[in-house]
C-alpha cells in the first residue's frame, strides 16, 4: 500500500535541539508534516525525527522520499 501524497513539495519546519518529532509516514495527517495517529490500523507508524540542534529543516511531503522523514527531492520524479 503506498501512502498518500500530502504535498509534492517539503514542509518547511522549526525543530528546536533536543525535542523528538514524529513526522507522517502515511500522509492522511490533518497536521502535516507530523502525525496525529490518522494512520492507526493502516499499516504506516509515524518516523521518529531527533533534533541534533534548533533549525529549520525540511520534512518530506509526498512521503516518497528515500531519505524519510526528511526531503530528497524525489517528488520531482512523482507523476
């Protein structure tokens, strides 16, 4: 089962050092780029992310990325 395209664009996000966020893996969120448990009993579990430092990175939204939960241009390629 593939997971649903949020956005074919990253989600640009502040993380601040020291926090874990738990980015969507399945793309059904209403709270995108994070989990709010839509996904339960589909399969998906959300991606744990552990912020090293306080900055802006940015999370996949098409949820394709190889790089998951963070974005490697691989919604470029999506049709």
């Amino acid at each position: 089962m593939d997971p649903v395209i949020a956005q074919k664009s990253p989600y640009a996000a502040q993380v601040e050092a020291g926090k874990s966020y738990y980015w969507c893996s399945c793309g059904q969120s209403r709270n995108q780029p994070f989990c709010d448990g839509t996904h339960k009993g589909s399969g998906f579990a959300p991606v744990k992310f552990d912020a090293t430092e306080t900055k802006t990175v940015y999370f996949c939204g098409c949820k394709h990325s190889a790089n998951k939960p963070l974005c490697d241009g691989g919604h470029k390629a999506l049709a």
